[in-house]
C-alpha cells in the first residue's frame, strides 16, 4: 500500500526519488531539492513559509501571521481584522517576537547518540547521557558554524539528525488581507472543502537592518496548478502519530484525547465569553481563540479517527504485520546455515519487547499524566506570564550548571532563541490573563479535585477567580524590564542576593511555590515515559528498517519536510467536487447566508467585485501528505515554481496523524493566481505584485 | 444566623410568620397566603409564573416561554426572537405540549410514608417499599380529587407531603417581546447586575376551550417597589444543597460538577458551532443553546462557591455544629432524673451514624456515577428521540405491572401527563439531532474509553459521528404517531406481538440494547445511593428539627415556596449599585457597545425611544431567597400586588445552592412598571394593559 500511494513526509536527506519516477515521471535533482530546503520557511511561533524573491520577501498563511499581527496591534489599530499593506518597505512593520529558521545543512549523527548511551545504564542513566550528548553535538555545531543546531529525534528515537538553521530574527510585516477573506467562513468552514481562503500574508526578513539576500526563493507561478498536475508541499509537519504502538494509541484514544479535548472546550468557552463583552475584547483575544478552536476541531477529528474500528484494526493489522515479519526474519536466520545477521535473530523478540515496554509506559503513564499536564506542560496556568515567570526562576538555576546538564530548553545553543521570547515587548491585556488564569485552575481544580496537595499550593487559600485576580493584579512580569531585572541580565540591580531571591511577585511566588514538585514529575515523565518510549520505538524501528527499508517516513517533528502529490477532486456522498473553487463560489456562499459573520465579505470586495475575474481558481486541494504545522507551506510544481499556499487539510484528512488516505483526505492551499488576481485588483499592492513576478 | 437573614425558601403550609412579624412589622394572613398559592403558576418545562387576571392570563419570562415559543416556530418564523402578540384572544397559539400546574392543597403524609418502611428491611426493601407507598397515595388522591398527586420527599427523606395539582395542558401564547430586549446582553449578562432585560411572556390558561376562570390572581402594580420595600417571591426554586454533609459537597466539587462542567462545554461547543452554520440552525438550536449556556455559567459559580475555602469552612462549622448540638442533648439527657426525650438520647449517635452513612455512600458512588449519568440519565443521548425510545421500550414492560411495582415515572397518576409529553407534535431537525447525539456519544466514550463494553454496545462498530447519522437517518420517531404505534394506544395494529417486539427502527434497537445494563445502575443507585442517604438525611433532620425546630427551610425541590427580602442595592469593589435599573442604562450600554450582539436593541425600540420615559425603572434586585427554577414567579409587596417578576440571580447568588448570603448576592427582577411602560408606548397591546391594569 505504502508503496503506491503518495503517502510521506519525506526527510530533505531521503527522498523517495525512484518512487517519484515510477509513478509521477519526475526526475528529483539535487539542484531542485537545494532550491526547496534553502526556500522554505520555518516560523517559530509556529508554521511554514517560503521565500518569494531574492529581497528576503516569503508568503505565509494569514492566520500563521496573525501571531504577529495581533501582536502588532494595540486598541483601535486591528491588523488582523483589517489587514495591513506596506506600500514602500520603511513602512514595514517589525514584529516584536517572530524568529525564522532556514534549514542549510542536515548531518546524520545516531552513532554519536547512541554511542553515549549504554545497555547497563538505568532509564534515567541513559536519559541524562543522551541529553548531554545531543547539547554537546548542538554546542560544537553553533560554535563552529555560528547556525542555530538542533539534534532533531527521529522514527521516535531511531535516528538523530543535526539540523543546521539560518536564522532571522529582525521579521517585517509586508501584507496582509482582512481576516473576513483570509479566513472566510471562520471556524465553521475550518477543515472543510469547498473553501475560498485568502488565507495568506507576507514578510520580509531582514538582516543587519536591510532586507536579506534570499538567492534561493521560489518563482511565482501566474498560472497555478492544473488538474491531475503534480505538485509538492515543502514545510514543517508538527506532529504525526502513525508509527505509534496500538497500545499508545489507544491511550491517547482513552485518556490523552478526553482531558485534551476537556481542556480545549473549557478554554474556547471562557474566551468567547470573554470576547463577546466587547469588540476590544474580541480583538485581545483572537489569537488565543483562533488557536484553541483550530485545536479542538484537529483534535476532534483525532478522536472520530481512534474511536473507528476499522482504523484500529488497521493499526492493529500493521502492528501484527511487523511482528509476523521479524518473526519471518527470525526463521529464515535459524535455516540458513552459516553466519547471519544477528538482526535477523533478534528481529522477533525486539518487536515483541518493544511493543510490550510502550505498553507497560501507557500503565504508568495513567497515574500521573494530568498532574504532568497541568503542571510541567503548564496547563493549569493558561497565561504567558506564569511561563515567563517559570523560565525566571528557572533560568537563576539552570545557567550556573554546564550546558549539559540543564533542562533541554537551557542549553546555550538555545539560549539566543529562548531570551528573545522571554524579553518580548508583545503586548498583554490584564483582564485577558486574568480570565484565562482563572479558567485554567478552575480546571486544574476539576481535575485533581479540591484537596489535592497541588490545588491548595496553588490556590492558596481562594478560590480559582480570586486567586487568578490576585496574581495578575500583583504581577510585575508584564513589563519585559522587570524579566530582565529578574534573571539578573546587566543592567539588574546587584545586591548580594539575586533579584530572584528577594522578588515577592505573586507569580513568581507560585512558580517557585510549584517548581520542586513540577520538576519532579518532568524526571518522572523522561525517566518512566520518555526515555523508555524512545528505546522501544528505536527497537522497533529497527524491525521496520530491515523489514521495509527506507520506504517508510518518519512521524513529522516540525521540521523540514517535503511531501507529493497530484491535484485531484474527491467525492463526498455522490456529489464531486472540483479540485478548486473560485472567486465567485466565495460571493454566491455569502450571499446565500446573508453575508451573516463568519460569511461576510470585506467592503474591498463588495464594493468592487466586478473589477474580479470571478471564474479565477480560488483554493485548490491535492492528496499530498500534510499534518498541522504545514501552515503556509508552499506548494511547488514540477519546475519548482510556487503554485498555491498551503493551508489546511479537509475533515477526511483529519486522521492523518494516525493514517494516510487518499480516497477523500485532502490538503487545502490558496490558489497561486487567485493572490495576484486579488492584489491586482482589489489592493493598491502593485509593488508586491512587482516583486513577485517582475511586472 | 438564620434567625436574623431573610434565609429561606418556605413551605406554603409552615411559614416563618414570627419572623416576618419581628423583622419587617408584617403580619402574614391566611388569605394573603392563599391567594399566593392559588395564583402561583409551575410550568412543568421548568419555570414559575403568576396569574394576571381572571381570566386565565399568566405572566412569567421569556427566556421560560421560550421552550413553547421554539416549539411553535418554524423556518422562517421566529418567535423567539421577532416576539408575539395576539390582539385578540381568537389569535393566541395553543402550545404543543405546555402543562401548568396550580397547587390546591397540601397534606403532611410522613407517617403513612414511613410507616411502610420496617428497620429490618433492606435498603431495596426499604426503597421499594417506599416507592409503593407514595404511589398508593398519589393513586387514592387523585382518584378521589381528580388533583395531580404528587408526594414531595422534604428534607431530603426527614418529611413527605402530598401536593395536590389543578392541571393545565390548554396553555396559550398571549405575548413575547423580541428576544433582543428580553435578553439584553445574552449570555454575556446572564447571571450579572446592572440589568436591563424585558423577560415576560404572557400565556393564558385555557380550559374545555375556553379560557380558564381563576380568580386568584396578582393585580398589577403600577408603581413598582420603592427602595427598601419588603418583598415575596412566590415560585418553584428547582434544588438547593444547602442541608447537604460536607462529603456530599466534595463529592460534588470534585466528582459530579467537573464532570458535569466537562459535559454542558462539550455540549454548548457543539451546539454554537451547528448554530454559527446558518441563521436557520441558529434558530433550531436556539433553547438547547440557552440552556446549556444557562446550566454552564450557574455550575461554574456553584463550583467557584465549592472551591472557596471558606464557604467549605462555614459548611464545616454548620455540620460540626449540629453534632454538638447532638451531644449537648445526649448529654443533658443522661444528667436529667427520670424519663427522657430517647431522641435527645439518640441524637448524638444518629448524627454521626448519618453522617458517616453518607460519606460512605459517596465512596460507592465514585464507582459507577459516570456510567449512571451516561446511560440511565441519559448524557450519552443528547436527543429527545432517545428519552422517547426508551419511553417506548420501557412503558411495554411496566405499564403491564402493578401501579406501585413500575419504576415511579410510569405510576398511574403520573400517565397523563407523561403521554401528554411523550405524544408532542413539537417539531424535530434532523441535522441538529444528529449533531447533538453525535456529540453526547463522542462525550461517552471520552468517558468510559474505547474498550467500555457499553461504549461498543452503543456504537455497534462506527465511531460516534457515523453511528449518529446512522440512528437519526433510520429512526421514525420523528412522528408522534409512531410512538403511539409503538406503546401499543389504540388504532396500532394488534398482530400477536407487540410493535414493539417487531420494530426495526434502530433507536428503539438501541434503547433495548442498553436498557438491561441501564435499569441495573439505576437499581443500583437506587438501592446504594438514594436510599441510604434517605435514611441518613432523615435522621440528621430528626436531630436538626430537635435543635432547630422548622426555623430551617427545607432544600428546594421544584415545588412551591416562598420567600421575602428587601428590594435594596449593593456594592461591588466600590461601586454602589442602586437596587434599579431604568430604560435609559438599556440604551447607554447598547451605543458604548456599537448596538453589536448580543448589546443590539429591536428596532422598534431604537425607532420610538422618544416615546418611552427613559427613567422608568426596568429591572430591580432583592435579597429574597431564589434559585433556578423561581424565574417568572412572581414578586409581590406587602398587600400582595405583584410588582415584578423575577428572572435570575446575579453572580454572587451563584453559590446560594449552599449558603444564602445578603452582602451582595441579589435576584433579579423585570420591574412591574417596566412592563406597563413598554407594552403602552412601543407595543401594539392596549387590549392586554387593559386586562392588566382594567384600563
């Protein structure tokens, strides 16, 4: 099966090149795949992009954008809703926090790992000897090539690869449209097909304060892609879960999904109530919305997926057909006389071990995943400022050790990275946070139940509302200076205690207050969860390796990744729908719904709708295989011409994480032409329009 | 405490006369509390109302009318949200399935109850034999009187008295404003102050087609309280917790409101995404929506109240308090010569004996409470189709048993009116069926996990999304006739089997599927939780009645009560809020909020608003004690005119299910002059002013 459909996200470094000759015809260059890794875009608030001309100028999705965007905006200014436009480029705007990674270099270092991590060492043994050796390969890489290094896990533990960015964090906002078409028909139309999307936006990255050379870019394409046209996805997968045990999936089916999918709708319904008291509160809180619904949609369609039996059989069908295989293995190595490969002997009991061991995890794992959650991931404490805070505390004792020794997110490899996000000046809204924080201990409350250890060191005595107003009343946090002062950064008053010491910030109280007990379940979570996890699917890998080779990719770890497929309409109950939509189909949808919210149109394109071609290709979908974090992915032709913007997938391909089909599942992208149509026409954009295409 | 707060939701027939008498100078008479009963109104979809006039006409809110209003409307004819209004009596609409409830009289039959009831026997002996019991006197009662006869179990299990009913089921649509003014502010202002909310709706009473003689009414007030007046809610408050142990409050806290928390936001997400579709689904979703909504925000403020230490440290106080008190008699008991009280004697170990008695019961209830909830409550099955199905299914095997042998919603006396239900021609949408059932099943398995025996019974091999659309596509139960078919009524065709037995329609399949495991856990409950904490809450309240007397009021129980306060503001961080709102603050805060939703006013207000005196009063709060389930009853003065109605609490009343306080916790009333006002310039209604004010 695998090795007819377009299923893949194909590592940069192995492509499935005869695959692609086979079936599509096309010859993969070095030059083309050159041209795709140094043109992609990767954003670290989270999606992809890619370079669009030799001046550092990339498209991206709207609403990847809107991070910034919202964090661009202050009351009576709404750059989400309204959109922006930079006619010349020192009017572009410099987003406060964005950082951009461009993958140069990809080096294969599992011997290096592995090496480090002996067979007599206990589970946090070898944890604590893999962390050191991945920083110490990261720290040489980043002294050496001054790129930022990231020894990237992958098949969960089968291989580790050194990832070599490029990275850019002076970002500058160029375009963007409004969100009534960048997101048309809203949360609604979310993950469904027909879609009319102007879901794009551009930036343009700088460096030492003029724009950055981008040689590599991809060519706009006028004319988008045709049917049954090849095309190629090149951007950052978040996360996949298709080579996971049954076992581990059943437990996120039975225990992850539920508390997540609790979590999300409890989250999604404080924040719209909190947007609906006023339009300044729906424009404080969009990003945060938009995110927690994209999710509880994504994780929704996750459930439908687990909680269908023919889905799990067929898990359960791969599972026992990798057994069958080593177990195959096994055989042939007893028959054959002579030496053989001792794979082949171990190959059976390896599988039966592995499965066993993720098994045995998912039974611990039970007894202290919420605690985990709520406290170490943070759920419990859904406001940037207990993060900021936490990193605070947490930096005045990590930095003082060897880079080796920290928690990962201290490494000095990171360091850059990590304090350009904590110093941001990105604004925050008090009574924003404080309804936020107050939902999430109600939550945590629900959760552990009133006399939980944990809720009464967190509460202290109040109720979760009061206790919420207390700590964003007293916090100092929102101000960057006061972050600095506090992990004693130059500048910071020098007594002999550290202003750490002395701080009495509600918020730094509470994650004090918390840190001894959090970090206890992180070791718990690494040593009993991580680490063990991580030697079975490397065993298990192993099998598959020797079973199927190279033509299985590994589950997506945002990073770069280069997918394929062709242009193709799909049936849903007995009606076809066309491979793309068109401008029209957006104003007749509108009209037919009264042009009520999330249908309504912008007065741009009301106003001068006859100035539109409305049969232009709008959105368009392919079978190529996409996962959220995909987000703004460029979407290539043959020649390596950009053709359309990633950015969704329809609710078929919402089991995706778990296994790729193609009889309905689709990805989403914006229509090449539709963007130039639409800039030609409706915005006064003709020196982007310029920049893309030479006219 | 009690003594001094105006604490209480009286019983009609133990009223607290000494105290109105001493605290507010007011001397209840018989034919004041007479009156107050005979033109008390219960509307069995869950609401109080009062009447008007002697014709039959009741006031009560919108937002209680608003089951009878969707019922009546169709696509393309709102009646919630455009209102109604029949200018004559020819043009009111018969509801499709209202029943009204009037009390007549109340009779004490704790005796008769207990007495039935042997020490010896075991708690399913104990229980059923009570069961048997009331349905023996509800039967004698209403054969005598014709009356629905229904036994009310107070204080828990400490009193049973049987109420007697003059029933209703002509009840007509009279007026309803838009629901624009009727909830101003929507969800976002639901349970807050300052309000300004038209919440009436007028229906009348009809009987044998006529309309009903009822000359037990409120006559209209035209002015309204004043500042400080004493004032009467007469009503049907739904449940209070408030004589509830300490363990039965955590249990709550910690088991029964996260799950139930977890449950409404499930259910409120979906219901918004359906109604975001289209205007059209708005409209069909529009009282699931409400209520939902209505449920989540009033459980999130009992748990905030479960959450708060010291509420849990007053409760604490109050239970250690009564058995000190116990002992204390226990004590003088054994110092005094001679014969005793033995219940003085008792006392001190009934107290802990119930008190433990109740813990334990918690303990086994955190066993099966969720599969109780999911399948015999019915949260599994988010439609009315399936409480149907199972009426169905479940009325072929009981109605064949003796009256007091059935399971207590099919004894005879209940028949009528459940068939009356049962047989509603209200419409149904398919879409949103689905939608909703589609949500509950996914909410099951979150619940029970993937595996659950139950969980694969009821989704019989498709995952939840497909397993709806299967059962709403295939059921015809749609058709009030085919329920009838079904139950066997006259005109069903009568083959040797019932058609029942015979029936393929895959609800009914369903129903029968599960209804073996669901009578089980509901014995289950029967026998493990109500029974014993019956026992248990009857011998705490033989000792609070000891200590007491009936200076305490039972918790509420959807029957009629009544209680007084003083109309009077508050403060809230500084802020004085005068105890009414006017016209005038209705329009302020619609423009500050740009007129968007839900701060939009109908354009018949906004195009007359010079007609109108801006500083008429609107919406008034007092200290009475009120809980969901009073909204529409009436508010009265001193000579009993009504002069309100009481539409809901403001947030600091959210935690009166457990501790009434007066600081700030306020119900909320439509000011009786408000309604004169709008009704005489902005409606076309001088016929009911006239009937109203007879001018």
């Amino acid at each position: 099966m695998t090795a007819v459909s377009d299923e893949g996200m194909w590592l940069l470094n192995d492509l499935p090149r005869q695959q692609l000759k086979d079936k599509h015809k096309f010859e993969l260059t070095d030059a083309w795949v050159k041209n795709a890794m140094l043109g992609s875009v990767r954003l670290n608030s989270g999606g992809s992009g890619g370079f669009v001309s030799a001046d550092g100028l990339f498209v991206t999705n709207h609403h990847v954008a809107a991070d910034s965007l919202q964090k661009l905006s202050t009351p009576g200014k709404d750059y989400i809703r309204d959109g922006f436009y930079a006619e010349t480029r020192d009017k572009e705007l410099k987003c406060p926090d964005q950082e951009i990674n461009v993958l140069q270099e990809i080096t294969d270092v599992t011997k290096d790992v592995n090496a480090a991590v002996k067979p007599e060492m206990s589970a946090a043994e070898a944890f604590a000897a893999r962390r050191a050796v991945m920083g110490k390969i990261e720290q040489e890489s980043l002294t050496k090539t001054g790129l930022r290094s990231d020894v990237v896990t992958l098949y969960n533990g089968g291989l580790y690869h050194l990832y070599k960015y490029k990275k850019y964090t002076d970002v500058r906002l160029v375009f963007a449209p409004e969100r009534q078409i960048a997101s048309f028909g809203g949360d609604v139309d979310n993950f469904e097909y027909p879609r009319m999307n102007l879901d794009v936006a551009f930036f343009r990255a700088y460096e030492s304060g003029v724009p950055a050379k981008t040689p590599n870019f991809f060519k706009w394409s006028e004319t988008g892609p045709a049917a049954g046209d090849l095309v190629f996805v090149t951007g950052h997968p978040g996360t996949t879960q298709r080579l996971e045990t049954l076992a581990r999936l059943k437990h996120r089916r039975d225990y992850t999904l539920p508390y997540t999918l609790y979590r999300l709708r409890t989250l999604e319904a404080a924040l719209k109530q909190y947007s609906e008291q006023s339009g300044e509160n729906a424009r404080q809180a969009a990003t945060d919305l938009h995110s927690v619904a994209n999710a509880r949609k994504a994780f929704s369609g996750q459930l439908q997926g687990l909680l269908d039996p023919k889905i799990m059989e067929q898990k359960q069908k791969a599972e026992r057909g990798l057994v069958e295989s080593a177990a195959a293995y096994k055989h042939r190595a007893m028959m054959i006389p002579g030496p053989v490969d001792p794979k082949w002997l171990s190959a059976f009991d390896d599988a039966l071990d592995a499965i066993a061991k993720i098994e045995a995890v998912q039974h611990r794992l039970r007894g202290f995943e919420k605690e985990y959650g709520l406290l170490e991931t943070g759920h419990a404490f859904f406001t940037p400022l207990f993060g900021i805070a936490r990193h605070c505390v947490r930096m005045n004792d990590e930095l003082p050790k060897k880079s080796a020794d920290r928690l990962r997110e201290y490494r000095d490899s990171n360091l850059e990275s990590l304090k350009y996000q904590l110093f941001s000046p990105a604004p925050m809204y008090p009574e924003l946070e404080r309804a936020k924080l107050a939902t999430s201990l109600t939550f945590m409350a629900e959760n552990l139940g009133g006399e939980h250890p944990l809720v009464k060191i967190v509460l202290a005595g109040k109720n979760p509302a009061a206790r919420a107003e207390e700590l964003i009343a007293g916090t100092k946090l929102f101000d960057p200076a006061e972050r600095k002062k506090l992990i004693g950064e130059p500048g910071a008053s020098a007594t002999g205690e550290r202003p750490i010491d002395l701080s009495k910030d509600p918020m730094i109280l509470l994650a004090k207050a918390v840190d001894a007990e959090s970090r206890k379940l992180r070791t718990r979570y690494e040593n009993e969860v991580e680490e063990p996890e991580r030697q079975g699917y490397a065993a298990l890998s192993g099998v598959r390796f020797l079973t199927f080779g190279n033509t299985v990719a590994p589950d997506a770890t945002f990073t770069l990744r280069l997918a394929f497929g062709t242009a193709q309409g799909y049936e849903v109950s007995g009606e076809k729908l066309n491979f793309h939509t068109t401008f029209g189909e957006a104003f007749e949808k509108s009209a037919k719904l009264d042009g009520k919210e999330p249908f309504d149109l912008p007065k741009r394109w009301l106003d001068s709708k006859e100035k539109l071609d409305l049969k232009t290709p709008f959105n368009f979908v392919s079978t190529a295989d996409t996962i959220g974090g995909n987000s703004g992915s460029p979407v290539l032709n043959r020649t390596g011409e950009l053709v359309g913007i990633n950015f969704d997938r329809n609710r078929h391909g919402l089991v995706r994480n778990f296994v790729y089909t193609d009889v309905q599942a689709r990805h989403i992208a914006v229509h090449s032409k539709s963007v130039l149509e639409a800039l030609r026409k409706l915005y006064p954009a003709a020196p982007l329009v310029k920049e893309l295409t030479g006219k």
